[in-house]
C-alpha cells in the first residue's frame, strides 16, 4: 500500500516538473518528459504494468509480506 502512495506522488511530483519547464520556456525537456509520462501511464494501462510500482513493491518487500498471510 505505501508503494502505491509513493509511486501517485512520484507522478505528480514528475508532472510539476513538466510543468515548471513549461513556464521557464524549456519546451523540447518538457516534450520529452510528458511523452515519457505518457509512455508510462499507457504502459500501465495497457498491460497493467507499472515499472516504478514494479520497482518500489520489490523495495518495500509488499509482495511477500502478502504471500506469507
């Protein structure tokens, strides 16, 4: 669960980076990150899969704190 809430965080903290590079006028990073984000969220929505989610729940240990109940 606390994977979960990093990984939504994680995300709105990348969305005000584009955002902050969209108001300094650096166009082509802002670009590349939201198509990186898109990639991303498409990613997750198509295949339900999550690499950052993928990565944090193998950091936190959550997959066997589950099988273990």
């Amino acid at each position: 669960m606390i994977s979960e809430k990093i990984q939504r965080t994680m995300m709105g903290t990348f969305l005000v980076i584009i955002l902050y590079t969209v108001n300094i006028q650096e166009l082509m990073i802002a670009s590349i990150l939201l198509g990186f984000m898109i990639v991303m969220v498409f990613t997750w929505a198509l295949f339900d899969f999550c690499p950052s989610l993928w990565m944090l729940k193998k950091i936190f240990k959550e997959d066997a704190a589950k099988c273990s109940k």
